[in-house]
C-alpha cells in the first residue's frame, strides 16, 4: 500500500495486479509477479530488499522478445500465448 494525502488528509491506495483476463487478484500486487517471475525461470533476483537488482535469465529473454514481436506485430498483451510445452521440455524443474 501507498499513503498519499488528498488535502490535509491522508488516504491509503491499494495496488493490485490486473491479469490480462481483468480480473484482479486480491493483496496480488507487483512484488508478487516478480516473485512469479522468478519462480518460472524468468529472471533472478540478486539485489537485496533495500536495493533489488532484477536479471532477466536465457528464458526471459526469449519470452520478452516473443512478446515485443506479438506486440509490434498488432498483437495485444491479453491475446499473448507462450509456448507450455516448449517451457516443459526445456525447463521441466520450472512447471510444476
């Protein structure tokens, strides 16, 4: 949560994340999906709380740039697909 103050008075903001579905996961916000994206093999995180540094891995790479490809080709987030079965042939220790 966030404080900010409107006016004198101040107001807590709740961030959730929003799923390309638009449902919104309660108390799911985006520390969680960078936890998310280190437990599938996505990146790393090797800095500490205070000063995190995020690595994408081999894997993150390869599925941020079939991203940017989907987007610059009129695809949208919400209709982007990866590949399950290449991601459980090629990192079987990632999806379960």
């Amino acid at each position: 949560q966030l404080s900010e103050s409107v006016g004198n008075v101040p107001r807590q903001i709740t961030l959730q994340t929003v799923l390309k579905d638009g449902l919104a996961p309660d108390g799911h916000d985006d520390w969680h999906c960078i936890e998310d994206l280190e437990r599938h093999g996505l990146l790393r995180w090797e800095g500490t709380g205070l000063h995190p540094i995020f690595v994408l891995t081999e894997r993150g790479v390869s599925v941020g740039a079939a991203l940017m490809s989907h987007k610059k080709n009129g695809g949208t987030f919400a209709s982007f697909k990866t590949d399950w079965d290449w991601i459980v042939e090629n990192f079987p220790e990632k999806s379960s």
